[in-house]
C-alpha cells in the first residue's frame, strides 16, 4: 500500500533546506495562501502540516478550505505560527494542533496573531526580520529559570513587548525595549544568549519540527484525515464551490475552465450539453432520497409548478422559461460533473483553446498598459454581448435565454469568459461560421 505524502507550508519559521535535510520525504511549500488546498497535488492520506501562511498583501487560506481537506482525506496540523491558532478554531472539526505554541493559545495565554506574526523577506528562504512574540515568550521563562528575571516581572516584559508593532520588533528594538522597562541585565543575559545560539530560544522552530515528525508517523500509520463535529451543517457553501472551481479550473494545459468556457460559446448545441447535464446531475443527487427511482429534472419542475397552482396549460408553457433559471454552479473537482460538461469536446477544440489562448498572450503583451500590466479585457461589455449575439445568432433581447441555456448564470459571466477568445475568434472569423443552436 502506497503512503501518503508529508506536505509543510512554511516560510520564515523554518527553512527548506533543514526541512529536506530531516525529513527528506516531505514536499516544502511557500507560506499557506488561498487556493493550496484546492491543489491536486494534496489528496487522501496525505497529511498538510500548516505553519506559516500569507496575510496582508496576499490572501490567506480560508477556514472552509482547511474542511475541505479534510473532506478530502487530508490530515491537517497547525503548529508553530498561523496553523497553532487556526488549529485551535478548527480542533472541533478535526485539525490536529501541535506543540508549545498551540498550548499557549489553548491555555488562553495568548489568542491573536500578532503573537507568531514576524516581518519576512517576500521570497525563499523568507528570512524573519522581527521577532516573534511567542519566542519572546520562550525567553522571559528561560530568563526566569535561570534567576535573571523575577517570575511576577514576566507579564510585564511581555506586556512591554506586545505593545510594539509586531514588524518593528527587531532584535534591536527588543533590546531597547527590555532596558526601557528597567531591565537592562535581562536585556544583557538575552543579547548573549541570542549570540551563543540563534535558535536558543527558537520555540516556533521546535514546534515545527515536531509537527512534521508528527505527521510522517499519522501517513506512515495510514490515517485519513476527515471533518468531525459538522454533522448536518451545510458547510459547503456556493462560496466554498467558487473558490475550488477557481484553482481547479486554471489547472491544465489548455486550463480546465478554458476548455469548458470555449464549448459554452462555440458549441452551437451545448444547451443540449448542459440539459443533459442538469438532468444526469438531478438523477445522482435525487438517486439516494427517495423510496421509488430518481425523476427527471423536467418531471420534478412540472409538479413543483403544478403544485404553486398554475393551470395546467400556463405550467406547459412556463417549464421552459423555469428551465432556463436552473443554473446551479458546477463541481469541477467532481470527474462526473467535469465529463458531463466537456461530453461534446473534440481533440481539435483543445487544440483551438491552446491558439487562442496564446494568441491573446501575444495580443495582450504588443498592448500592454502603462504600467506594463496585461490586458485582459478585450471588448467592452457591450460590445461583447454584440460580438455573443452574433456568435449565437440570437438577437440581444434574447441574450440572457440563451447564455443560461448554457451553463451561464449571467451576462458578467458570459462577458468574462468570452474575453480569452475574443482576438482568435475574430481573427479566425469563428463567430461568422458558428451556427445557431
């Protein structure tokens, strides 16, 4: 049986190199950040060992994304820095917490994240240029073990370390600090034994050493992660679904959300794609909540509409107009919904999506605006809607009929995911040769 893979995501706290060095199985990961865990790198029996993550300039990972993997399978740890607290949130849903760190905010002695935040270099190895509260911490209670610091004092050291601004607690302004609050032998004691051993007093470092070792034996035992304490809980919002369709589309060479965009413009038959879709989708989902076999999407709407008291001629001629509001968001993570959505692909079209995209790469580097950024945007949104007419050969007024019809809940959308198309689709004359649903 094959075991799973250790991944650490971990910037500042710990370096790649001693990662590799002691553990050279696991797969080192830049600090966590939204979208990871959508990654298909990380599945079942993987273990994800969060210490450090993104914030401020860059969006962190998301709490419904630390469910996700273990929804997945994933075991999940925090420790150390961001993943101590968020493991703290997140112990009633199954993430594990380790170490020091962890118990310090369990026990309440702390309980914000500008206790392990630091200020970082923004690339690898992240090198740390401030302090860590926590490891500040670590040193007033050394301090109070070796006699330098009266055990009553330590709330007021810490205290007088927390009012800093965490980016500007540097080593040399935890000095100044320390002599400032009239304790200029601790200040002495620390300066040496920061010179005798940089990680002396490290605790964010140790704490994630021993996550890591902690997770190799969870997938050496073969454990699979899981979400614990949600029962009935809807917890897997739209919101949720948006994010992972975001990053698992831009998955793929062409992208996954490309190939289905191209087929929702350029097919002229996929609205019998996406009904059929709809339908498959309504059976599997329906197949398991009733006592007699899963209906059909059309048989389950013509009784709704019956039962809002619509004669039955006026329900006839509504089940259509109904349909075309039926535009739930797809799961692209789920193969069956994905195969479903492509059914109608050829070889060519991946290979037309391919050109396309470079030639909007190509398009867009020769028109670059004036700060150097890529254009991604093409045509105006009124435009684009022209440019969708004449592709379908609808005229405006039924515009909105016919992208939901496709899969596309609304005109932003069918806007937005026409762009990439835009300069091979009038290069090629596509929208001239398409024909009409």
């Amino acid at each position: 049986m094959t075991k799973g893979t250790v991944h650490v995501y971990v910037g500042p706290t710990c370096s790649a190199d001693e990662l590799h060095q002691r553990f050279p199985g696991a797969v080192v990961h830049p600090p966590a950040s939204h979208g990871d865990f959508f990654s298909a790198d990380i599945g079942s029996g993987d273990a994800a060992v969060v210490v450090d993550g993104h914030y401020h300039h860059r969006l962190g990972l998301r709490h419904k994304e630390y469910l996700y993997a273990l929804d997945r399978g994933v075991t999940v740890i925090g420790a150390a820095s961001i993943g101590a607290l968020r493991a703290l949130e997140l112990s009633a849903f199954g993430m594990r917490g380790v170490g020091t760190v962890y118990e310090l905010y369990r026990a309440g002695v702390f309980d914000g994240d500008d206790a392990v935040a630091v200020a970082h270099e923004d690339e690898a190895p992240y090198s740390s240029l401030s302090v860590p509260l926590v490891n500040l911490y670590t040193a007033a209670r050394a301090a109070c073990a070796a006699g330098v610091l009266r055990a009553e004092d330590v709330d007021i050291v810490i205290s007088a370390l927390r009012r800093e601004y965490y980016p500007t607690r540097t080593q040399a302004r935890v000095l100044h600090v320390l002599r400032r609050t009239g304790l200029p032998e601790v200040a002495q004691w620390y300066e040496r034994q920061v010179a005798d051993d940089p990680h002396v007093f490290d605790q964010k470092r140790r704490d994630c050493l021993a996550a890591v070792d902690v997770a190799h034996h969870i997938v050496a035992a073969g454990a699979v992660g899981r979400v614990v304490g949600a029962e009935g809980a809807d917890w897997k919002t739209t919101f949720l679904r948006a994010w992972a369709n975001h990053f698992i589309g831009m998955a793929g060479d062409p992208p996954l959300a490309r190939r289905i965009a191209y087929q929702q413009i350029f097919d002229p038959h996929y609205p019998r794609v996406w009904e059929r879709y709809l339908e498959e989708v309504h059976r599997r989902d329906h197949r398991d909540r009733a006592e007699r076999p899963a209906r059909g999407l059309a048989e389950s709407l013509s009784e709704r509409i019956g039962a809002a008291g619509f004669p039955l001629s006026a329900a006839r001629e509504r089940q259509g107009w109904l349909h075309d509001f039926i535009c739930p968001m797809p799961d692209l993570s789920d193969p069956f919904e994905v195969e479903l959505l492509l059914g109608a692909e050829e070889p060519s079209d991946v290979e037309t999506v391919a050109r396309y995209l470079r030639q909007m790469r190509e398009f867009s580097s020769r028109n670059s605006g004036p700060l150097g950024q890529e254009i991604s945007t093409v045509l105006s949104a009124e435009a684009s809607k022209i440019l969708l007419c004449d592709i379908w050969g609808v005229p405006l007024k039924q515009l909105s009929r016919e992208y939901r019809s496709r899969g596309i809940p609304n005109a932003r959308t069918a806007v937005g995911i026409l762009q990439p198309f835009i300069v091979g689709a009038i290069k090629e004359r596509k929208h001239v040769r398409a024909e009409s649903a």
